[in-house]
C-alpha cells in the first residue's frame, strides 16, 4: 500500500526519472512543484543575477554609486520583464524590507520569505523554498547581503550623497540597514500550473 501511494505520488509530482535521480543524490525532493520547474526556476535565477551583477559593476566603475542608482532604476526592471518575456516564465525580485515598492512580496508568499528569513543558506549556498500558491508554482531563492559592493546601497553606513541620491528616487525606499548575511530579498520565479 504505501510504496504504490508513494509511486503515485512521485509520478504526479512530475515524473520518476528526475525523482529517482534525486533520490540517488539524496537531496530532499521539495514538496508540490515539479523538479523541471525547479530546475529551470535556477538556471532564470541564475542568469538575472547575472545580469543584474554586470550591469550593477559596470554602472559603479563607469559612473560610481551615485550614478548607479540611476542606472538600477531603469535597468533592474527591464532586465526582470525582458527575462520573462524571453522565457515565458514570470522572473522577478521581492523584498519585505524594499527600495522598489514593485517590490513588495504578496501576501500569499509572505509565510514562504518569512522562511528563507530565518535562514537565508543552507550548505554555504542561498536557499530556496517551493510550492503552489492558488493557481501558480513558484519558486522564491535567497538573496543574502553582501558587503561589497551592496553595502554602498544597502548597509548601515551609506555615503551622504549615495542616501540623497536614494531618496530622491525612492522617496519611501526601507532597503537599508542590512548586515552581511540577512535576508537583502529573493528571486521569484513564478508560473501558472500546467
Ligand atoms: C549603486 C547602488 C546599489 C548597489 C551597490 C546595490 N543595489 Fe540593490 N538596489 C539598488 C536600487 C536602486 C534598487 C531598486 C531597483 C528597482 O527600482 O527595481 C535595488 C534593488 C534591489 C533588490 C530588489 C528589492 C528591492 O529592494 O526593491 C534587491 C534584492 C537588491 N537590490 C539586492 C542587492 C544586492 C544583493 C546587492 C549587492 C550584490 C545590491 N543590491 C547592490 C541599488 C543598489
């Protein structure tokens, strides 16, 4: 009886092969979402960091913090809706504690960053939790602080200029304050259910 359940249950979730390897890596299958999903979920993650990493270097060497500021505000939303739209997968960042009021996390994912609040790594590596909110499979993925460079932008001790520069653009901006190590936010990576 519970080896069938348990059958059924890995084939639901998306199919045995992946499951099996998982199991042989003995890493803990997620729970709800389907381990193509999750995958994929990684690598758009991956590749917005990674975006958003050269645009944020190449704006602070080429025009210094300040500058940068400008350069965040018109790139870091572009590069998220052009991600997506390449993708066909909703890729995005969320904050409890944002510069970006588009920023903000959803009511329903709130339990799910609370989570990855309390514990942003796990093994020396940002982690992730899954699950189906109403309709949607999402996969939300720590972003750790770091002192440098986020520092200049979201630490404790910011450069007068910098926190002008801040508040000019984003007048109700709550993204400071952070110490290496805490939650700074998470990618969201969010699809409907097949
Ligand atoms: C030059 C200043 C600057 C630096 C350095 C910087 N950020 Fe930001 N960050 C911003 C701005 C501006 C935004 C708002 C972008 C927007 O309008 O979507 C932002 C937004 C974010 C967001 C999206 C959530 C929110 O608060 O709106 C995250 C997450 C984030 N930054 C993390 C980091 C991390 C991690 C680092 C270090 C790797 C970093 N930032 C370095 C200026 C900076």
């Amino acid at each position: 009886m519970t080896p069938f359940r348990t059958m059924t249950a890995l084939a639901l979730a998306g199919g045995v092969g992946p499951l099996l390897s998982a199991c042989a890596e003995q890493a803990p299958p997620p729970a709800i979402v389907d381990e193509a999903f999750i995958a994929a979920a990684h690598a758009l993650a991956d590749q917005h960091q990674a975006e958003l990493q050269q645009a944020l270097s190449g704006a602070i060497a080429q025009v210094g913090p300040v500058g940068a500021i400008g350069v965040c505000e018109a790139s870091a939303p572009a590069l998220a809706e052009a991600l997506s739209v390449e993708s066909g997968v909703q890729v995005g960042r969320i904050a409890k504690r944002h510069r970006n009021p588009d920023n903000g996390v959803p009511a329903e994912l709130a339990a799910l960053y609370d989570d990855l609040e309390r514990q942003p790594m796990a093994d020396g590596a940002p982690r992730f939790v899954s699950a189906v909110v109403a309709d949607r499979q999402v996969v939300l993925r720590a972003i750790p602080m770091k002192d440098q460079p986020c520092a200049l932008c979201h630490g404790k001790d910011i450069a007068p200029e910098v926190t002008a520069a801040i508040a000019a653009a984003y007048p109700q901006d709550r993204a400071t304050g952070f110490a290496a190590g805490d939650l700074r936010g998470a990618f969201l990576i969010s699809q409907p259910l097949p």
